[in-house]
C-alpha cells in the first residue's frame, strides 16, 4: 500500500477566505468541478446510518438534489439503510471526487418528504430501477442471480404495463445539515479544511487542523 500514490498530479487550490457565506452554493462549484474534470458519478456520495443498537454502516447511494429543504437521497424504506433512517433519524454524507483531491463531509438530522415527493421521485426513475425497487427485496439473502434475472424481468413487465406504479415504501428523504466540512487535499499534506457549522439562521466558518 505504501507504494502506491496519493494525491499525485496538479490539484485545484483552495481559497477559504473566498469562500461563500453558506455552504450549499460552494458544494454546487465543487460538485460542478468534479463533473467538468470527468469524475465518475459526482453525485454519489456514502451516506452513513447507525443501527437502533447503535452500529453504524455505510454505504454508497446517489444524491437527488440539494436545496433549502437540504441535501436529499431516496431509500426503500425496508431496507437496512431505511430502517436505521427511521429507527434513529440523523446521517452523514460523505463526497470524494478523486480527481481533485476534494472530500464533503455533512451531518444533520433527516426527515421523510411528503408520500407525493417520494412518489414524483419515485416515477422519474427508470423502469429498471422502478422494477427493482417494486420487489422490495433489497439486502435479503438472494439463493441464486437466475432468481434475480427472472424476478427483476416479472417486475420490468408489470412496470411496463403499469407505469404510474409507486410503492408507498420507497422514501425521499432531506437532511438538513448542521455541519458542512470541505477537505482540499494538498501533495504537500498542506491540506486546507473549512468548516461550516449551522447557529440558528446563519452558518459559523471555520479552519480545521488537516
Ligand atoms: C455508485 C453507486 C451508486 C448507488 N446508488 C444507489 C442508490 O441510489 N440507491 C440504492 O438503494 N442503492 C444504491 N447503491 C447500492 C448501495 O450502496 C447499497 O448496496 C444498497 O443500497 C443496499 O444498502 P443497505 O443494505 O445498507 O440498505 C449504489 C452503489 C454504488 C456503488
């Protein structure tokens, strides 16, 4: 592992002094940046849970949107994921764009959309990712993937003739970040990080020790 490099190559700097007073517009250049330079999937980003007992997990999902209701992801709600979101409402989002050596980090609490949110959300997927979703099966123990292929394949159909299907589990979900951490990685170590912390209306800035 030593061998291998990190943060090789010319990286974008980083001007905190610049940066805007709230979080949201500066995530958008960043996310913006990583797009022009070719990073696969921007937007997708690990979103942590932790479990009613306490364990947390992670893992990788695609952001939807981010606006003043927040930073929002969809989950079907019998999942692993959805239900830590409903057992202990607070997650954090992680981004990597690797390409520039920049990394997002945000915390808050989530709160469920509205069933319509959830279901316009739902409808603007593909008929596969509908098809999939529809089964409700995800993280179970699968026996083997021709039972997969023939499920998914039932589902498409139904999809097909069905499109305005929406199954009430799957779950658009804002959190509403209290803290918003941006990490510009330096060849150097010289590494610049800027926290933002919410305090009431406004967001507090602050440099980080790298
Ligand atoms: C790039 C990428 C994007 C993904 N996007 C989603 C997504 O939008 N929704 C989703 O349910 N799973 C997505 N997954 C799969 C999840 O990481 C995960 O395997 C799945 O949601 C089951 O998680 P859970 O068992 O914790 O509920 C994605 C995986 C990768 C690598």
């Amino acid at each position: 592992m030593r061998a291998l490099d990190v943060f090789a190559g010319e990286l974008p700097s980083f001007e905190p002094h610049t940066a805007p007073s709230d979080p949201e517009p500066l995530f958008v250049d960043w996310l913006f940046e990583a797009v022009d330079v070719g990073v696969r999937e921007p937007h997708a980003m690990t979103l942590s849970t932790v479990d009613p007992e306490g364990n947390p997990d992670a893992r990788v999902l695609i952001l939807k949107n981010v606006d003043a209701d927040g930073w929002q992801f969809a989950v079907h709600a019998a999942s692993p994921k959805g239900r830590d979101l409903a057992a202990h409402g607070r997650a954090a989002l992680t981004f990597y764009w690797p390409q520039l050596a920049r990394q997002v980090r945000v915390r808050g609490p989530v709160t469920a959309e509205p069933a319509e949110r959830s279901a316009a959300d739902f409808l603007a997927r593909s008929p596969e990712a509908r098809a999939e979703a529809l089964l409700g099966f995800q993280s179970r123990p699968l026996t083997d993937l021709a039972a997969r292929d023939a499920a998914t394949a039932a589902s498409l159909e139904r999809v097909e003739r069905e499109p305005g299907l929406v199954t009430p589990e799957w779950t658009l979900y804002s959190l509403r970040a209290e803290q918003v951490e941006f990490w510009q990685g330096d060849q150097q170590r010289n590494h610049t990080r800027l926290q933002y912390a919410r305090q009431g209306k406004v967001w507090a800035k602050q440099l980080l020790w790298p």
